[in-house]
C-alpha cells in the first residue's frame, strides 16, 4: 500500500478505512468490483454536490491494484457513540429522523431506481417461490415516488462534525436511490432489528411517521419485502443471526409493533 496512513479508522468486511491527513480514504480488497468502488464514490459525490451533507470525494484512484475513494475526514464521533453516551436518546433520535426527512426531500439526480433494485433482489431472494411470488405482487403495487433514499441510514453513519450534534454529516452512500421514502425507513427499522436494537426500531418508526404525518403501516409493508431482497446478498452466508432475522420478517405478512 502507497498510502501515508496515519491510522487505522475502521475496519470492514472487504475494505479498511485509513486517516490520511485531512482525508478519509476506503481502501478496498482486490476483489472489490471496480463498478461498485465507482458507484459508490459517485452516488457520494452527488450527494456532497447537491448541497447534502456527504464528505466530498477528492479522488478515486487504484492502489497497489487495489481501489481508494479519498474523501473529506470530517472529525467528531458517531450518533450512535452520541446516543449510546446519553441518558435520555430523545432529542438524538429527533434529530436523527429530521436528517432522514431532509434526505428524503433533497433535489438529487442521477441516481438508480430503488423499486428496480428491490425487483432484482427479490428475484434472486432464497424463499420458497410462493411467498417469492406474493411479496413480487406487493412490490408491483407499492407507490412508486422519487425520493433521495439513502438505504443504509443509520446512527453509525453518520458523524456529528466536531461532536456538534447540529452538524451532522452523512457517510456510506453505495445504496442511495431513487425511490419510496417509506422503504428507506423500513430499511433503517429492519437494520435496527439486525443490530438487536428492537426497542429502538419500534421508537424510531413511530417517530418517523409522528413526525412526517406518514402512515405507520404503509411503512410497515415494505419490511417483508426488504427483508428478502436482503437475503439475497452474498455476504450474509457466514452470518446465521442476521439470515434467520431477515427470513423472520420475510415472512411476517401484517407486522404488527
Ligand atoms: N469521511 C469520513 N470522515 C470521518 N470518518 C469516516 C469517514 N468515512 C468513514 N469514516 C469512519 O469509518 C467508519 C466506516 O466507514 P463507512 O461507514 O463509510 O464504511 P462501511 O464499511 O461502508 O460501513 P458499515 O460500517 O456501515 O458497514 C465510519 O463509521 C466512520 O467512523
Ligand atoms: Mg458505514
């Protein structure tokens, strides 16, 4: 590896994330798709240039055959290191589903079409063909809008820039697509459910359909869906847990919470 890393910040499945100066570098396994590094890097910058809080791409380049997307390092903690250190997580989760909303309501082209993206999942999803069939039937008629959905909006997430919890900035923006805002929340409940956080989920989706006067149930609809397009992905075949959560809700057809 080239890069001048001063430290490790995290380390994932199939990438590392290095402190490098000022900048925030991903550096990703040399299996990595080259069309996933550049997808992921775009859908960011396109965030960052519509005005949304997303670190700025500063170069997307090949390291020892291996891809780097440089950002902008934005210091402070996570809202989740935040909410795990408060006494009463309230104003946290306020603040949290009022991002969610200005995502939601942000003026961004170019990105994929989330409703396709779950039609393809769902296809390759591992239940049994009926149940493939029923949830197909219920993507087909779910209202399709062409709201920002981040897909992978979580307190870990995002950082609170200089532990300001009014200056929260948004990572991790490979999933960003255009699509029904009600999906992206269930994603966030569900995610929330995988974490074993299921006080927390039931909070935030009530929360989330107080606040933005959304019908809790038609969120409640896309989790089933969700939850199996989710199972289709390759990286849950070492992660028993997060499987049989997933295949839980598959196949919940009137989650009640
Ligand atoms: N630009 C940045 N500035 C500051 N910290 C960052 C930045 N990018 C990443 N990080 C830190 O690295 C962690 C992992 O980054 P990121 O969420 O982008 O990786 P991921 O593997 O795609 O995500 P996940 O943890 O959701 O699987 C973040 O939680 C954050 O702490
Ligand atoms: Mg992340």
């Amino acid at each position: 590896m080239s890069i001048q890393a001063d430290r490790v910040i995290a380390e994932r499945t199939a990438k590392t994330i290095y402190l490098a100066g000022d900048c925030a570098v991903k550096l990703f396994d040399k299996n990595y798709p080259a069309s996933a590094v550049l997808s992921e890097a775009q859908r960011q910058a396109l965030a960052s240039e519509c005005g949304l809080k997303a670190p700025r791409v500063l170069k997307v380049e090949p390291d020892d055959g291996r891809w780097a997307i440089w950002s902008e390092y934005i210091p402070g903690i996570t809202l989740w290191e935040a909410m795990k250190n408060a006494e009463d997580i309230t104003p946290l989760l306020n603040n949290f589903v009022d991002l969610q909303m200005t995502i939601h309501d942000a003026e961004l082209r170019d990105l994929p079409c989330l409703h396709e993206f779950a039609a393809h999942k769902l296809a390759s999803s591992p239940l049994d063909s009926v149940k493939r069939y029923e949830l197909m039937n219920i993507l087909e008629n779910m209202p399709e809008e062409k709201k920002v959905c981040h897909c992978d909006f979580v307190p870990w997430n995002i950082i609170l820039k200089n532990d300001n919890p009014d200056d929260p900035y948004l990572l991790d923006w490979p999933f960003a697509s255009h699509g029904n805002k009600d999906a992206d929340v269930a994603q966030t409940f569900l995610t929330f459910n995988i974490y074993g956080e299921t006080k927390l989920a039931v909070d935030y989706v009530k929360l989330y359909a107080e606040k933005s006067g959304t019908y809790l149930r038609g969120i409640l609809r896309w989790v089933p869906v969700l939850a199996a397009c989710r199972l289709a992905s390759e990286h849950l075949a070492d992660k028993k847990t997060e499987y049989n959560i997933l295949e839980h809700f598959a196949y919940v057809s009137n989650l009640k919470i």
